[in-house]
C-alpha cells in the first residue's frame, strides 16, 4: 500500500509514454501544453492543492500508481558529471528512525527494497525522452 500523504496536494502529475496504457484505465488523462510541446498527465483534482486519489490518511486510492510517485522518497538527479545521483528527501515522513529498512545491507550493497526503486527510477528515466515525441506525433495529427 502506497503512503501518498506527500501527493496530497498535486491535482496532476506528469506521465510518460510507456505507462499511459495503464494509467489511462484508472487515471483521466490529460495533455499539458507546456511552452511548445505538450506532455501527458494523469489529472488528481478538480482544483489546484486537490488531489481526490489521496486518502484522509494519507493512503493511495486508486488501482494505478503513476510512476513518478512510485519511487518517492527517492529520485534521480544528473549530477556535474553526465551521470545520474539517486537522491532521497530526508523530509519525507518515510524515512528515519523510526523505519526498519536499512538502505544498506551488511555488507555495504544496496538493500532489495533501494534496488528496487532505483530500478524503478531508471527506467521512467530511460521512458522519459519518447515521450514528447509520442505527444508530437499525437498533435501532427491533430489528435490533441
């Protein structure tokens, strides 16, 4: 079970390309013009601050969980070099003390749990970039 309290105030949130077949069963969706492409996004609220999928406490209630929530608290940051820095946010009310999943293993490799999401994350990573040439597909069409 999804802990959403950290989406509770997102009324969207951006989707990529590969997930849109799924997302699309549970989730409205709708294409954002942003500057001059549009991206896809799965719409949580009627109002800005709303988000209709997150319980009073803090549980996700739909059958979907789009991928961007699925990693948090982590995330994956470029770093000054071209690679990438899986980053965590300390804020979140899901990590610290008080959790019994270390990130670590005994022997210094990453936990199952951390590999998992860091699996997670690279491939909505890799995913991103098909998607504004989905989307522009889509509008040469005019589809959107």
């Amino acid at each position: 079970m999804l802990r959403a309290r950290f989406a509770a105030g997102e009324a969207s949130v951006p989707l990529v390309a590969q997930e849109l077949a799924k997302a699309c069963h549970s989730l409205p969706i709708a294409f954002i013009r942003q500057q001059d492409y549009f991206t896809p996004a799965a719409v949580q609220g009627l109002q800005p601050g709303q988000n209709l999928f997150v319980a009073p406490d803090g549980r996700w209630l739909g059958p979907y969980i789009p991928a961007a929530y699925r990693g948090y608290p982590f995330a994956l940051l470029p770093a000054d070099t071209d690679q990438l820095v899986l980053c965590v946010d300390l804020d979140s009310a899901l990590i610290g003390d008080q959790h019994e999943q270390p990130f670590f293993t005994d022997t210094g490799d990453p936990a199952q749990r951390i590999k998992d999401v860091l699996d997670v994350l690279q491939q909505l990573h890799q995913n991103r970039p098909h998607t504004p040439r989905l989307c522009a597909a889509l509008e040469a069409e005019q589809l959107i």
